[in-house]
C-alpha cells in the first residue's frame, strides 16, 4: 500500500546508515523531513543536506506532536514518554521496515531481529525452494542468494 508523503511533516528518529536511506526516499517523494538524533554528536550529522532541520541529544516533543507521521530508529522504544505522547495525540508512527515493505510492490518476507536472522532466513528459503515457490531474491547481511 504505497502512501503520498508530498508536503507531509515527516520526523526521522536515528541518523545512522538507516535513517539517512529514509531521508532520501523522502526527498524524492517531497515530503517536509526533520531528523531527530538521541546522540550530541551522531555520526550521519556531516552525511545530512544542510536544509534539513536536525535536532541532536535528545528528543524534540514538538517536533513530534507536529509531526504527520515519524519513522522510528529500532534503538528506541516505543514505550518512551515522548514517542507515547506523539502516538496518544494520533502521529502515525513506522520502523524502517514497515515503511519499506508499504512502498515495496511485490510480497516480502522480512526477517529482522538481534540473533537468528541468517538461520531463520535459510530455513525459510529451503522451505519456500520445497514448496516450489518462486522469489525473486533474497539477501541477508552476511551475503546474497
């Protein structure tokens, strides 16, 4: 279900390799972008266009409770008194992989988590090749099949 962001307020939490992928994909879909980084000093913060507001060691309440939808490092919970007031005041909030598989236009099985992932995805791409389903591809962080 792909969604218009165009002149939407979209608030990026997390300024690592993730975060400024979003910040990408939402220039090119002219949305209004704010990144928002827990960090003093993130290490994206020289990667960013200079026009993009960038709020750094802390969260930006404001910032949030403005914002029309915020996309959410993985490094942060949910259960956080600030990302909880955005959502009770109606922000829709994403992680990086809900927004991708929206956008994505073909079915995806995503595998994500701390431990497991290439044996998880392995045991699945052995079932699915059984079961004689066919996929385009499938790539871990380790390698692509």
């Amino acid at each position: 279900m792909q969604k218009q962001y165009e002149n939407k307020t979209v608030t990026i939490i997390g300024l690592g390799t993730t975060g400024l992928s979003c910040v990408d994909f939402f220039k090119k879909k002219n949305a209004n972008i704010q990144v928002i980084d827990t960090r003093a000093n993130p290490a994206g913060a020289d990667k960013l266009d200079v026009t993009i507001p960038l709020h750094t060691g802390g969260l930006n309440s404001e910032w949030l409770l403005k914002s029309d939808l915020i996309v959410i490092s993985p490094g942060l919970a949910v259960a956080t008194p600030e990302i909880q007031q955005a959502i009770q005041a109606g922000v829709e909030i994403v992680g990086d992989v809900e927004l991708f598989c929206r956008e994505a236009k073909a079915p995806i099985i995503a595998i994500t988590g701390s431990n497991g992932k290439s044996t998880v995805t392995t045991l699945t791409t052995e079932m699915a090749k059984q079961a004689g389903l066919k996929w385009e591809w499938v790539a871990t962080s380790v390698c692509r099949y």
